[in-house]
C-alpha cells in the first residue's frame, strides 16, 4: 500500500514538474516569437516591459487572466466553454508519454523509479496521434459556438485542414515505427542510440529524410502555423475560430496552440533526431567520469533538438507567405499523400532487403 | 498469478497517463473559475453581438457551407483507417518476413486504387 502512495506521489510530482516546465516554455516562446520575429526584421521587439521585454509574458498572462470574458450574445455558453478546455486538455496530455531524458533508474525509498519518463506505455504514438486528434474538436465546436460567421468559417477549415494533414503525419511516421520494430516512444528512441548516423532521419538501410520532410511540413500545418494559417487568417477572417473568444479562453486557445507546437516538436526530436541521445555514442560526462550526471546531457540534447524545430516555426513565419487554401489542400492530398506512400513502400523492401 | 500481476503492471503503466488527464483537465477548469471571479462584467447588447466589422450582424451565423468540406471528411476517415491498418504490420515487420511484405504490398495496391478513383473523379480538387 505504502509503495503504492509512493509511486502515485511520484507521479504527480513528475506531471506537475512537466505541467510547469510547458507553461514555462509556453511564456518563453510568446516573447521568443515576438524577439525573433522582431529581430528578423530588423525591429527590437517588445521592449517595454522589464529589461528587454522579458517580464512582457507575464504582463500578457495576468492582462488576460483579469480580463472580461464575453460570451457573445445567441452563442452556445455550454459548447462554447467547453471548447476551449478541450483543446488545451489535448494539447496537454500528449506529454504523458514523451520521453524527456534517458530511461535510467534511481531508487527511493526503496521503489525503482524513472524520472524522465511519466509513463511507457507500448502504443505511444498511438496515443498521442488519438488525444490530438480531439484538439481538432475543440477548434470546429468553439468556432460553431461562437454565432460569428468568421468563426464558422474558420472552424471548418481548420477542421479540414488538421485531417488532412494528419493523415500525412500517420503515413509520415510508419517508416520509422517499421525500423523501430515498436510504437512506444522510449524504444524507439533507445533504438537510435550511438553515433549520429543511427537516427532515424539518416540510418541506414533507408534514411527517412523523406518522411521528415513530410512530417514536418505536416506538423507546421497541423499546428495551424505560417505558412499553413489558413484557419486564423486576419486578412479574410479576422482571427478565424477565436475571433469572439476573450481573457481566459482566448488564452486558452493560445496555449494549447503553443503546446502542441513543443508537442509535434518533441515527437519530431524522439521520432527522427534521436530523442535523448547525443550524436556521438554514450554520454561525454559519462566518459570523463562523472556518471551520475550523465543525464544532463542526455536532457539538454533533447531540449536542443526540440528547441531547433521551434525556432524553425518562427524561421517559417518570418520568410514565407500564406498560401491559398486550394493550394494548401492539393499540396497535402496530392503531393505529401504519394510522397509519404510511397516512402513507405521503399522502406519496406530496403528494410526486407538489408535487414539489420 | 500471472494474470493479476500483468493487470497490475498494465495500470501502473496507464495511471500516470490518467493522472496526467485529470490534472491537465483540472488546470483548465480551476483557471476558468478563478478568473471568473476576478474579471469585471459589464455586459451590454453592442459588447454582445458578434463581430462583423463594424456593420450590424444580419442572418443566423449556421448558415450552409460547401459540400467539399464532407468530401474530404469523408476521404479522410477512409484513408485514416486503412493508415491505422498499417501500424500493426509495420510493428511487427521483421517477425513476420515475406509474406508480410507480399500483403501489405496487395493491400498498398488497394490503397492507391482508391486514392488514384478519388483523384481521377476529382474528390481531391478544391474551387
């Protein structure tokens, strides 16, 4: 009984560590967007509040959590509060079976535990592919809530545009989940494991260059991001399905925006990059001696990893133009569709071929 | 008993991930009621109506929308399924050699026939 206590108590210490730790990047990421963005276009940025604007997050948190929350008149109060929390909730739980660091072990009180790892369970992906799908709810139900017709319009297509491209995603991955010979996200990270060519994007007998292209051109427009932001587009539909929505549920959408950005970037990292794993074999402070701090490294690769395909969102905004939402449509079912077919095909037959 | 012992490796695996749930779904919800209590609320009818740049809203807001929309719906969970048909093959690929491999192959054929049907009856065109 006790070590079951224990092992719930480890638990949520972990969940409300990772809570944090994504509510903090969530804030580093707003100004960071801001920062980047500005600096890419030779501006400063947000400059006012604190030194160089870095209390600015705050700033905008606290003005939105005080903030009046209007329910417009002839909307649904039920759907149209609930729609929001059920995005933030999918964007959220995905991180229960993302591997943050290398599976080892500590002992407390007695109980094995890992603790960069909330929960391995052997259908991973799977998972995460099945709660972010729900994400797609909360944006058609909070824009049909809403009795705007922006937000209408901008629910449907964003619904449209997210099952598009999340059949690309499930192709996309298949090549890599075929190598792995699994769909838990640990093992599949263990399995890319030693020098940099072992990754899933380069090894051998098949590289998944293709299907890393494919993924995160798919992830981009998944995420409703530049230049796949049809849904919010301001030009023709103000902020499309949020365009009624204020304080805390607008925030709301926000971050689960946000989020599912880290999100498809961890799973990116995990899938493809190695996860955990620096590009050479082992660890270099295991090497030099300094065993029980191996970890470090192990955690600061993958944040590294992960905070790359970040800043590629924000590269991504910077340069490119919107597309049209024709264009956006044949692009996923026309181009990405075969592209990611037919990359499992070769990777099937390479795989056959030249077992490992 | 091996049963039990492989139900209760099978929870322990999956309680986190249901703590995690309930904990995302409490944030959000004691966050709402919070902020319900701290924000003003002056409601009045101009504040109210929604949004349409400045001109009085006319016509209900559900109004009709393109078919195509259905379409790709529909293409969707088709395509979706059979994509989930996948995972279990591509997971269990080096166990299950030759065979496997000569399956899936018949049931990608299947797959492009579908999608090349949808193509040519001009399903994935959007004007």
């Amino acid at each position: 009984m006790a070590e079951l206590a224990l092992r719930m108590a480890f638990s949520l210490a972990q969940i409300t560590v990772v809570m944090g730790v994504i509510m903090l990047t969530i804030m580093v990421l707003t100004l960071a967007e801001r920062k980047v963005l500005g600096w890419m276009q030779d501006r400063m940025g947000p400059m006012e509040v604190g030194p160089y604007g870095i209390l600015q997050p705050v700033a905008d948190g606290l003005k939105l959590f005080f903030k009046e929350d209007i329910v417009p008149a002839g909307a649904n109060r039920f759907l149209f509060s609930l729609a929001p929390i059920l995005a933030l909730v999918a964007a959220l739980i995905g991180f229960a079976v993302v591997p943050f660091g290398p599976d080892t072990t500590i002992e407390l009180f007695g109980i094995q535990f890992k603790p960069f790892i909330i929960s391995d369970i052997n259908i991973g992906i799977l998972y995460i592919l099945a709660f972010t799908s729900i994400g797609a709810y909360g944006v058609i139900l909070g824009g049909w809530a809403s009795n705007s017709k922006y937000s209408l319009l901008g629910g449907l297509r964003s619904a449209a545009q997210v099952i598009s491209y999340e059949l690309n995603v499930g192709l996309a991955i298949v090549g890599v989940l075929l190598l792995a010979g699994s769909l838990s996200l640990v093992k599949i990270t263990q399995a890319q494991a030693g020098w940099f060519w072992n990754w899933y994007v380069f090894a051998p007998p098949f590289p998944q260059l293709l299907a890393f292209v494919v993924y995160v051109i798919s992830a981009v427009a998944e995420t409703n991001r530049v230049p796949f932001d049809l849904p919010e587009a301001e030009s023709e539909l103000v902020a499309g399905f949020f365009t009624e929505y204020s304080g805390m549920r607008f925030a709301f959408f926000f971050i689960a925006e946000y989020a599912n950005m880290i999100l498809v970037s961890c799973i990116a990292a995990a899938l493809f990059l190695g996860g955990w794993n620096a590009p050479y074999p082992g660890t270099a402070l295991a090497r030099m001696g300094f065993v029980q701090f191996a970890w470090v490294e192990n955690v600061v690769w993958f944040a590294a990893k992960v905070y790359f395909f970040l800043f590629l969102f924000f590269w991504l905004r910077a340069t490119l133009p919107r597309l049209r939402y024709d264009q956006l449509m044949r692009f996923g079912w026309k181009v990405m569709l075969p592209i990611a077919l037919g990359n499992i095909l070769v990777t099937a037959i390479a795989a056959y071929l030249f077992p490992r | 008993m091996a049963g039990s012992e492989q139900l209760l490796d099978y929870l322990g695996r999956y309680f986190p991930v249901l703590l995690f749930i309930g904990i995302a779904l409490a944030f959000g919800v004691v966050t709402l009621v919070l902020s319900y209590f701290v924000q003003p609320k002056y409601p009045e009818s101009e504040k109210l109506s929604t949004y349409e740049c400045g001109s009085e809203p006319f016509s209900d807001a559900r109004m009709p929308f393109p078919v195509r929309y259905y379409i790709f719906a529909m293409l969707f969970v088709i395509f979706d399924i059979e994509v989930i048909f996948l995972y279990p093959w591509a997971v269990t690929f080096f166990k299950i050699g030759l065979v496997g491999l000569i399956e899936m192959l018949i049931f990608i054929a299947l797959f492009v026939v579908a999608y090349v049907y949808a193509w040519k009856k001009g399903a994935l065109e959007w004007d």
